[in-house]
C-alpha cells in the first residue's frame, strides 16, 4: 500500500507510490528472500569482483548494463556520466541485451537527470512506461545515472537488486578513473624526469658555448649600440678574427671594409660568377669559402641584402672565426633591412625614382633606394624611352614594356613618364631587341624606341634621357618610323644636342630654307615639307608623292615652285646636300611636326592620317 513500511531487514524501505515510481532507493534487502534472489545477489557480488579486476570505465558500464536483464524484467537503456557539469551520455547496451525492440526515446536526458539533482529517481520515454534513473556514487559523490525501462514498475526485490549493481559500478568506475589518473601521473612523472635530464645536458652544453660567444655578442652589442653602421660591423669582425674585413652590398660593391689590403682584395665581380656564389650560400646556412674568401650571407627574410667576407688565403679561419661571421651577418642584415625600410618610407613620401633620376636626385640617397628596389645604379646605365602609335601609357603597355625587358634579362627601372615607357638600363641594351620584344608582347610593331646615350655617373642620366627622347623623335619622323634608334646613331642630327638655340644653326636653316619658309607661311603652303619627304625617300617620285598624297604631276609642281623660290638647283651636288641637311635640322627642331599637323600628309604605312 502507498506510504507503509514493508518488512525489510535493518532499515526503512519504502514501496512506490501510484503510478509506478519510487520515491527513493532501498538500501536493504527484503527480509524474505528466496534462492533466485540471493543467487542474483550474488551474482553481483561476483560482478563486483571482475568490475575491480583492471578493466577501463568502457567495460565497466557495458557489464552493469549487460547485468540488467539478469536481475529481473528491466531492461538498460543507457548510462550517462557527469562531466563538466552535465550529464553526457557515455555508453548504450549491446543489442543482444534488448530483447523487445530498440532503445527508447528519453527526451531531454540531461535535462532529466539534473532534475534529479542527485538522487534516484524516475525518468520518463515517449514510449511510455516505468523508467528510472539509479545513480553511480562512489563516497557519496554522484558520478552519473544507470538508466533502466520496465512496461512496469519491476518488484522490490529486483529493485533493490538495481540498486546493488548501481553501488559497485560507480565504486569501480572511481578505481578505473584513479587508476587512469595514476598511469598519466606516472608517464607525466617519467616525461618530466627525462625532459630534466635533457634540459640539464643542454644547459651544461650552452653554457660551455655562451662562455666562449660571450665576446662576440659583446664586441657586436658595443657596435649596436654606439651605431657605428657597416664601417663599425667591418671593424669589430676584424677585431674578432684577425682577418681582412670586407661588407659588400649584394652585387659586390664595396660598402665598407677593415684591416690591412681589404679595400684593395679585388675588382667588382662578373655579376654571373656573383650569382652563383649567392645561389651557392643560400644552399648553405653556414659561411662558404670561395677564391680565398669566406663568405657569409647577410639575410633577411629570406633575401639577400648584402655580404661579409674575411679574406683569408691561407684558409685558416676555425669554427669561432664562422661564428663572429655569422652573427656579424645577422647584424648587417638588420641595418640594412632598416636602411631599406628607410628608403622604402622615402619612395612612398617623394616622387618615383626614375622621376627623380631623370631630374638629377641626390647620388647617395638614389642609390640607397635604387637597391632597395633591388636595382644597381654602380656602372654604365643606358635611358630607354618606348612610344607605340594608338597605344597610350597606360597598365597595359607599362607591362608589356617590362615585361619585354625582363624576358630579355635588363636589368631596369621602369616609369612612366608623359606618353612615354622610361627605363634605366643596366649596361647597355640589345640593339633592336626591346623594340622587338615589345612588340611581340602587343602584337604590333608601330612603335619606336629611342636609346639615349651612356651615363657613366648618375648626373648623366637626365642628359640620357633628353637624348633618348631626341632619338625617338627622330626615328618617328624617319622612313620608316618604326624600330629602334640610338643616339649615337644620329649623326647629323646629333648637332642639335649643341641646343637648339644654336645661333649659327639657326642661321645655316634660315639660309637655305628662308625663302621657302617665308613662301609657306605667306601661302600656307607646303614647300619646305615636300622638300623633305623628297629627300627623305631618296628622290624618288612615286614614294613622295604617296607620302604625301598627293599626284606625281602636283609633286612635279612643287618642285619647280621649290627651285623657283629658293633660287636653288636640286641637281647641283652641293645645294642638294646643304638642303637636305636644313630639312633634316628643320625636321628634328619640331617645326615640321607643326607643319604636318596643317596638311594632308599620309603616314608611312600608307593608311590616312
């Protein structure tokens, strides 16, 4: 009856109420048992016994669930354990303990069970039916739930027996966890003691060798500090091993040097012999001897910003004189990587540095910038300019035009500049090879390049590039107009780079073209161009009359309106010359440009301008 005491045995036991559920677990057997029921008993007892023998939580769960059934009508359907917090399920029965079906549905398990907080009780299924929830405890610690299904609420007896599995399932989960605890105690402890040892070996070694690096980051360290740049860097290696000293930039010029006949140890070398030492050194992280020298790179980042190298003919530098070299090495790398990310701050605040180039920068902070772009402004240097016909400076041809000089291996700065592709070249440029290459990279070969003339020092490089310009000027206005000119091509013209302001020039031109000059602006006429494109196509009718579209018989007009008002005769050898070097002066000074623009003069290819 709900609410009386049954007869059991050295405690109260309360039977359940309407409904089917308990309001708490029996903690003793019913006096009155019969064999089944102390054979179950013992059963667990024995169960009991092989959960403590060593077996993992895993095991444990699966062998109290797998007892379930044994023990009565009840069925498991689960068992959840607490961690965190919150009740997680951690192991479900083997099928062949079910044997009516599949799991039940248990909404909201975790919910459920911390309803509970921390007794027994009864859960509820979808299904229906009688469920419960008999907690796995070990020192009154609750550990987690042992959930159990029945169509209805089982005996007493089996009750209780659920309640004896429960007590030694969650004792030898707790042994099966203190035990786990102890093994990763143990393997942490044993770790500990070797990484102990190791850590001790390592000590006692880097304490040997920090006694012998001591000096070296000392002497470096009092070069940091004191900022003596590459010049202290060179001295205090040489102070360190004995050896000329010299620190070089990563092409092989001189930067700085220390101790006797190192600024004199040899010329700049071939910048192919230099590549290869560079390739050679990055295959390695330590110094490479070469030619005498060992050589360290100094790295940043993984590039190359420059080089120490100890001359040393007798090869007697040792494994110390390595390390001074090495960490030397660091050390340049990081004034250099600073000189750098100083020029790099310097090319976002000025103008780009061909711009300031072609308008004479300061020579120390252009070469700075120059090889922080990864150019060497030491040596010959060529200006470059590129003109195509219909194609404006934009992305497109810029990349074209770089990507031309790369393929051909010049080393270059690129800019633009006006309508213009400028480049400074280091060394000097193939003949038509840039001209060539561009072409290809825009499948059209109506374009110019003018290649200015040689700069043996930085000052020359804006006089290289009015040169450049002077010879893509005159190539534009040549037959034909396309390819490649150089200024020392020009010959005649170059006696415009006396300036165009040349007095006796000017006076030469007015000599022989005054009158025709004179005719023109008078008549708006075209005398002094026809004249031109005359000498241009060697004399030939048919070619100057296409050029300049006009019928041989006009051509033939103009002639005789030439000699009639220059008093001059194209047939005298001398007038023929001294005209055709007025029309070539008045051609290049721009003025014929002008002329053209008034007139109906067909470009050189033939189509309509």
């Amino acid at each position: 009856m709900p609410g009386k005491a049954d007869d059991v045995t050295g405690a109260a036991y309360q039977s359940y109420e309407p409904g089917g559920l308990y309001n708490q677990a029996p903690t003793t057997a019913p006096a009155t048992w019969g064999r089944r029921q102390l054979a179950s008993l013992y059963n667990l007892f024995a169960l009991a016994m092989t959960m403590f023998d060593g077996r993992s939580g895993e095991d444990i769960l699966q062998l109290a669930m797998d007892e379930v059934p044994l023990l009565g009508g009840c069925r498991p359907e689960a068992c959840y354990l607490l961690r965190d917090g919150h009740f997680a399920l951690a192991a479900t029965p083997n099928t062949e303990s079910i044997d009516s079906g599949p799991r039940r549905d248990m909404p909201e398990p975790a919910d459920q069970l911390a309803a509970l907080a921390g007794e027994d009780g009864a859960v509820k299924f979808a299904e229906g039916g009688w469920g419960w929830a008999a907690g796995l405890r070990c020192a009154d610690q609750l550990l987690g739930y042992l959930v159990v299904s029945a169509p209805k609420p089982p005996p007493d007896d089996e009750h209780f027996l659920l309640y004896a599995l429960a007590r030694p399932t969650g004792a030898a989960l707790s042994n099966a966890d203190a035990r786990r605890r102890d093994r990763e105690y143990a393997r942490q402890l044993f770790r500990a003691i070797e990484d102990r040892d190791a850590v001790n070996e390592r000590l006692t070694a880097l304490v040997a060798e920090l006694e012998g690096q001591r000096t070296v980051h000392d002497v470096l360290n009092r070069t940091y500090i004191a900022d003596e740049g590459e010049a202290g860097i060179a001295d205090a290696v040489y102070e360190l091993t004995g050896l000329p000293t010299r620190i070089e930039d990563r092409f092989g010029n001189l930067v700085a040097s220390a101790g006797p006949g190192s600024a004199e140890a040899g010329d700049k070398p071939d910048p192919s012999r230099r590549e290869r030492l560079i390739q050679d050194a990055l295959r390695d992280v330590t110094p490479v001897r070469r030619d005498g020298r060992l050589v360290g790179l100094a790295r940043h980042h993984g590039e190359v910003l420059g080089a120490i190298a100890l001359i040393d003919p007798a090869d007697r530098a040792g494994a110390a004189d390595e390390f001074a070299l090495g960490h030397a090495c660091t050390a340049l790398a990081l004034e250099l990587a600073h000189r750098r990310s100083l020029a790099e701050v310097e090319l976002r605040l000025r103008r780009e540095l061909v711009d300031d180039l072609l308008t004479g920068a300061d020579e120390g902070g252009a070469y700075a910038r120059a090889a922080a772009v990864g150019h060497d402004l030491h040596g010959p240097q060529h200006v470059v300019v590129a003109q195509w016909q219909g194609t404006v400076a934009d992305d497109r041809f810029m990349g074209a035009v770089g990507r031309a000089a790369q393929g051909l291996g010049l080393r270059s700065l690129l800019a633009r500049r006006a309508d213009m592709a400028v480049l400074v070249v280091q060394g000097k440029p193939r003949d038509a090879g840039l001209y060539e290459a561009v072409g290809e990279e825009l499948g059209s070969h109506r374009g110019a390049v003018g290649i200015g003339s040689v700069c043996e020092t930085m000052a020359d490089i804006p006089h290289s590039y009015d040169k450049a310009v002077r010879a893509l000027n005159v190539r534009g206005q040549s037959h034909p107009p396309h390819g490649t000119t150089a200024y020392e091509e020009l010959g005649l013209y170059r006696i415009l780079d006396r300036g165009n302001d040349s007095h006796d020039v000017q006076l030469f031109v007015r000599e022989w073209l005054g009158p025709l000059l004179d005719y023109d602006h008078a008549h708006h006429s075209d005398l002094v161009l026809t004249l031109t494109q005359y000498f241009d196509h060697g004399g030939n009718y048919d070619e100057t009359a296409h050029a300049l579209a006009v019928h041989r018989s006009t051509l033939r007009y103009r002639l005789q309106r030439i000699r009639e008002v220059s008093g001059r005769r194209l047939d005298d050898v001398d007038s023929r010359f001294n005209l055709q070097v007025a029309t070539r002066i008045w051609k290049v000074s721009g003025t014929a440009a002008d002329a053209a623009s008034h007139t109906d003069v067909r470009p050189r290819d033939g189509s309509r301008g």
